[in-house]
C-alpha cells in the first residue's frame, strides 16, 4: 500500500523557510522527504532521503530501536547485533541483576565473550519496518460505528475493535503491527514492528562514570555523565526472533551505525532518530494552567518528602542503596522535572503566549462563515471544561502522587488487587494454596522483599498519607481512611506502624502463613494495608468517573482546537508536526552552545576536567572509585582527545527531543554516530508544551568519551573490533 498525496496533506508545507524555529519538531520519519528534507540539506545533511527512511533498502532507521515498547531508544553498532543506549536506561536491569556479591550498579559489568553476557528477562527490543496510511479507512470505519453519546457530539479518536480489525487485515509473518492515531484523529498510520526477546546485557561502566553527577548535575548543563551501557540481540539459528535459548545465536542486523571520532564543532550538523514518548504542544492555555498549578505541585511536594526520606537511608546503609536506586531514580527524575517545568513555564510567559496564539486563532475562526461554522465557539468551551474539572483534578493529582505512588508496599498491594479482582471475575470466594494463582503470588512475594525495606518503607507511608489527607477536602477521603486518622488522632507514625505490623503485606514470614494456606477474598479485603490503599485507589476511580462525562466534552473540543490549529498553520505555511507519541521521529540541527542568561555563555562542549572538578570523596553523586579516579589522572587520552587535546566528555545541540529519546542516537550528516542523547539542559524544561528556539538543548555523551571508557578503562578491547570507527 503506498501512502496516498491527499490523506497527508495536513502535514506537508509548500514551504519551509530556514529560520531559527525550523529546527523545531519531531518529525514523522515516513513523511521527512516531503516535509523536511530539501532544509535538512541546507543545513548540511550529506545524505539522500532514501538513506535515511527506505522500505525497501537498509537505511538508518533499519539501526534505530525502541526498547521496552519505547520507554528508551538504542542503535545497532556491529554486526553482531551490538545495541549501545544510555546507562539510565540499562539501570533497571542492571540493579535487577546486581547483588551485594556482584554489584555491576556500583563497580560496572563488562562480558568477556558472549557466554558471559547476562540474559535480561522481560527484555524487549522493537525494529521498524516501515509505515503505511490508513487515514480514510480508518475514519470510514469510525464512521460506522454507533454510540448514543455520538449525537450529544461526542466521537473517539480510536476503537480498540477497529484497530485489531485493520492490524489483522494488514497483518504480515513476522512482524507485529499497530495502528496509530496522530493530531487527535487527524490522521492514522500503521506501523510494521519486528520485536526481539532475547537480549543481554553486555558491558556497563560503574555507576560513577555512568551516573556522575546525579540528581544535582540531571537536567543541567554542563553535565559529564557516561550515560551508556551495552547490550545484545539474540536469534534463533534462523535469524528469526525467539525467546531466550542456549542456542540462539547474535543478530545480524540490516544496517549498523558507523562511529566517528573525527570530533565536532559549532555549528556542525546533527541530527536524532528516536522514540519520544510524549509533548502536548497542542494544549490550550487552560490546560498548561491546570498542569502548572494543579497537578506539578503535587508531583514536587510528595516527591520532595518521600526522596529525602529515601536519601537519609540510602546513605545509612549500602544494602538499601542497591535495593532502592531504581526507585529513587525514577522519583527523583520527575521530581526535578516539574520544578524545572513550573520554573519555565513561568519564565517564557507560555500561558500568555498560548493564549495569543488562541486569539489569533479565533481571528482566523471569525474571517470566513465556514470557518465560523466548522469550529464555533471552542475557546469559551474549553474555557468552561477546564473550570469544571478542578475540583476533581487537584486530589487525584495528590492521590497519584502519594498513595498510588509513594510507598513501595503498593507494588505487592497492586499484585494481590489483581489476584482478588480475578476472584470476584471468576465468582470465586477462596484460591487453595496449590492453585496457580497463589503460586505466583509466593514468587512474586518472594521478589518483592528481596528489596523491601519496612522501616524505610513505614516513614515513606506516614509521610504520604499525611500529605493526602492534608490536601485532599475530608468528604472525599474514604471512612475507612478517615476513621484510622481520627483513632489515631493524626499521628501517621503510629498508624502506620499499627497496620505495618499487622499486615501480609510487610513481612515475608506472615505472607508465607498467609499463602500457606486457603485464601479467601474476605481475607485479602480485611489486610490493613490492603484496605487502606484499595479503597483509595476505588475512590479514585470515582473520581475520574466524574471526569468522564468532561473528559469526552473536553476530548470533542480539544480535537477541534487542534485541528483549527493545523489548517490555520498549514494555510499560513508554518510548520506542523504532530505530538510525540512513542513512534519513530527525526529532529534535526546543529551543534552549539547558548547564553543561559545575561552576560553568561555555556559553551558547547565539557571535558574530562569536570570530573576532576566536582570530584568529592565520599559523595553518592560525586564520588569516584579508585580505578575510574586513576585512569583519569593517567590523561591517556588516545585517539580519543579532540584536536585542543583534551577529552571531550558531552556536548550540546539544539535538537527536539523529550522522554523516550534516552539512547537516541546523535549522527552527523553523513548519519555517523557521534554521540547519544541523554538528557536536557535546565531552560528546556517547558518542552512538553513549548519549544524556544533560543534555550532549548539536546545533552549528548561524546562517542569519544565512551570509547575511552571502553578502552583506556576497561581494556575491553574485544568490543572495538566489533565496530566500525571512521576517524
């Protein structure tokens, strides 16, 4: 099927003038030829479109993959199926397969052979193999369709009957497909993935090349990090993908990146493939309110208290440091990430700049009767829904933050939730101890205390609990709830050390007892925990019941202002491109530094001398093991100095990229790997909903760097001979 001129008119521009704002956007990579690639050329891209998306050629898009259905980007590096990404988005697994005997977080992992490398289970790696459009027949189909809430005005921008009905249709041996719907409906693409299972972990640095820095140096510049780690896809015999098996052997790959250490300068071209997960560009003013005032304060007081808590024991015990880092990780990322966000939203005015646009927009709307009629009053609408969302958003935003994801007991409640919501589907008042079921809650209760930390966990409890009764109104807080506050006279400490002792939840001996034997329902709904979190969670859901009716208003009317948005702009011949939304995109521009404010300018590149710099003895960010200090002090750079002689360990560039894009690649024009995109700097933090042209920066770790770290550190020389180095 080949993607027909009309159904994709929405996204194409007569024009793309070469301004600061065209290297804006995360472009769909199917539709590059037509959208960006004649500027792409001006700025200095040395290839043809077809060598960087082709169905029917490798091309570079072939050597981008999404791991974990998109929550990372990697790039094949040899021909043995090497995939480099960020350590970040190894940390997970290499936690997971760490131990205090064998602690790769801290001293790093390096196989020597491929019987060394570490199978990864639930691991999963996802090649693009090309996309098609499926605009009309989708719309047709949803055409067809019946619903009573229809004629009130209300539509779905997908149908999960319909997306299997074409996934079907289409479907081809070997690969998985999956439709996708872009800007709200106005246009549905689907898309061939072929997804592999058995993948390894093959080399990580330690932790303090890997995570230098930490939470003080993440979403800043200038940033040193060795943010990188190494896996290995695995085939069946056949080449096909299969589970994990002693006889699969490497993949051989359709195309691999080659890697330069030529060096870079400002000024020079670059350019990412990836998967960024998520933006909202087209959000009306109301809803980056709602988002500012409503939703990121509850996100940074909640993960404020529960990271301190989690800090104080980490640095008291080194048992909980390996236990608990992934946790901490991934709240203090988010953490950071709203107050940065608050922080710019205010800074670039982007409520006020919005609501410019919008008056531009109902301009627009009011000069022509057709226009009149298509789009009507949306802005006074949104106006109107968004007001009436607030008193619902603002405690499930707190109830999110606290209870749903504070403490870490929630990860064994949400496994007996779904045991004891399989129950009432089954009509099954009690499991047997053998039942299958029961079974699997016995291993997974075993994984879960491998790194739960009840006196931790307790202080996590109190502190969440206290925060959601304090900023949710008392008529909404369940009875059940309520009333422990009230016996306990709003001591959270003693409450929750009262159900912490007397829980299944908290203590592997009791959990054992518990699933020894006969489980009821009744017994599962009476566990102190159990009840706290389950009816919180059942309240919640009452909640976003409420939203619903507003959230279908709030769809129809979003949908509209968005596709007032694009006709506008495509008339105007401003560049569109749809929301980021986990699938392949490409973004593209140049290498460089900026001025963050007044008088200050932060150049484009650090060094190695940052980490002799901010080196501290004894700093969880800070800190350097004796190896990795002594390599550095050596200075044996090798052919990985730049040409002012030193070892250039990241570097800026104004490229468009947001979560999921970790491990992007980052090619220069002629499609070479000169680095991997990690992070943003601290004036991007409003991206989700604005791009400024002037501040927004992609982080990078220097290729260089990570060879230096492979070779001058490790010594794992067998690793070089796989790659291809253009110097």
């Amino acid at each position: 099927m080949t993607i027909r001129i009309k159904s994709v008119l929405s996204f194409l521009l007569l024009v793309l003038f070469q301004t600061g704002r065209a290297d804006e956007g995360m472009w769909l990579v199917n539709l590059m030829a037509r959208t960006n690639y004649e500027v792409m050329k001006t700025q200095g891209l040395q290839l043809t479109a077809q060598d960087i998306y082709s169905e029917t050629a490798p091309s570079l898009k072939d050597a981008i993959v999404a791991l974990d259905n998109g929550s990372c980007t990697g790039s094949i590096i040899s021909h043995n199926g090497l995939l480099i990404t960020n350590h970040h988005c190894a940390y997970n697994d290499i936690q997971q397969l760490s131990s205090l005997e064998h602690d790769y977080l801290k001293n790093g992992f390096w196989a020597q052979n491929y019987r060394e490398e570490i199978p990864v289970p639930g691991k999963t790696v996802m090649f693009l193999d090309r996309i098609i459009d499926i605009t009309d027949e989708y719309k047709a189909e949803l055409d067809k369709m019946e619903n009573p809430a229809w004629e009130k005005g209300y539509r779905p921008l997908t149908s999960r009957k319909i997306n299997f009905q074409l996934e079907k249709k289409y479907a081809k041996k070997g690969y998985e497909t999956s439709c996708v719907c872009m800007a709200r409906g106005e246009n549905y693409f689907l898309f061939y993935y072929k997804i592999y299972k058995d993948i390894r972990l093959v080399a990580a640095p330690p932790s303090c090349f890997g995570t230098f820095g930490g939470d003080t140096d993440n979403w800043t510049w200038p940033q040193h990090k060795g943010d990188f780690s190494l896996y290995r896809i695995y085939t069946s015999p056949d080449g096909e993908p299969a589970k994990y098996d002693i006889a699969n052997i490497p993949l051989k790959p359709r195309k691999v990146l080659t890697l330069s250490i030529a060096g870079i300068q400002p000024g020079d071209y670059a350019m990412i493939l990836g998967y960024p997960g998520s933006t909202t560009r087209y959000t009306p003013s109301w809803g980056i309110k709602e988002k500012m005032e409503l939703k990121n304060p509850a996100v940074i007081q909640a993960r404020q208290a529960k990271l301190d808590i989690l800090r104080k024991a980490m640095d008291a015990d080194s048992r909980m440091q390996l236990g608990y880092a992934s946790e901490y990780f991934s709240c203090s990322n988010y953490w950071k990430y709203a107050i940065g966000e608050n922080e710019y939203l205010q800074r670039y005015r982007v409520i006020d700049r919005q609501r410019q646009e919008e008056a531009k927009l109902l301009t627009w709307i009011n000069s022509r009767p057709e226009l009149r009629e298509k789009y009507g009053n949306i802005l006074d609408e949104l106006a109107k829904i968004y007001t009436e969302r607030i008193p619902e958003v603002a405690p499930t935003a707190y109830y999110t933050e606290t209870l749903l994801n504070g403490p870490y007991v929630r990860n064994l409640f949400f496994r007996f939730y779904g045991t004891a919501k399989g129950m009432e589907i089954a009509k099954k008042q009690q499991l047997p101890a053998d039942d299958p079921e029961i079974i699997g809650l016995k291993k997974d209760g075993k994984e879960f205390f491998r790194t739960f930390d009840s006196k931790t966990d307790r202080q996590v409890f109190a502190s969440m609990l206290r925060l959601y009764a304090e900023n949710v109104s008392p008529e909404k807080i369940p009875i059940e709830v309520s009333g422990l506050i009230s016996k306990f006279k709003k001591d959270y400490s003693k409450l929750t050390d009262y159900i912490y002792a007397r829980s299944v939840l908290t203590d592997p001996h009791r959990l054992e007892a518990f699933l020894s034997r006969r489980v009821t329902k009744e017994a599962i709904f009476k566990d102190p925990i159990y009840q706290i979190l389950n009816t919180t969670l059942e309240r919640d859901f009452e909640w976003r019941k409420a939203l619903e009716k507003n959230a279908q208003e709030l769809s129809t009317y979003r949908t509209l202002y968005t596709k007032a948005f694009i006709e506008m702009r495509t008339e105007q011949g401003i560049p569109y491109y749809p929301d980021a939304n986990s699938t392949m995109r490409i973004t593209y521009g140049q290498i460089g530094g900026f001025s963050p404010r007044d008088g200050i300018y932060d150049d484009y590149c650090s060094t190695i001398v940052g980490y002799t710099e901010k080196y501290k003895k004894g700093d969880s960010e800070f800190d350097l093991l004796p190896s990795c200090l002594s390599a550095i002090q050596q200075g044996d750079w090798g052919n990985y100095a730049d040409k002012d002689g030193r070892l250039h360990t990241g570097f800026l560039c104004n490229l468009d990229i947001t979560g999921g894009n970790s491990g992007s690649p980052v090619m220069n024009a002629r499609g070479e790997l000169i680095g991997l995109a990690y992070d943003g700097n601290w004036e991007s933090m409003a991206g989700a909903f604005y791009f400024h042209p002037n501040y927004n920066k992609c982080v990078c770790v220097d290729i260089r760097f990570i060879l230096w770290i492979i070779d001058k550190y490790a010594g794992a020389s067998h690793l070089l001979e796989e790659l291809s180095i253009h110097s």
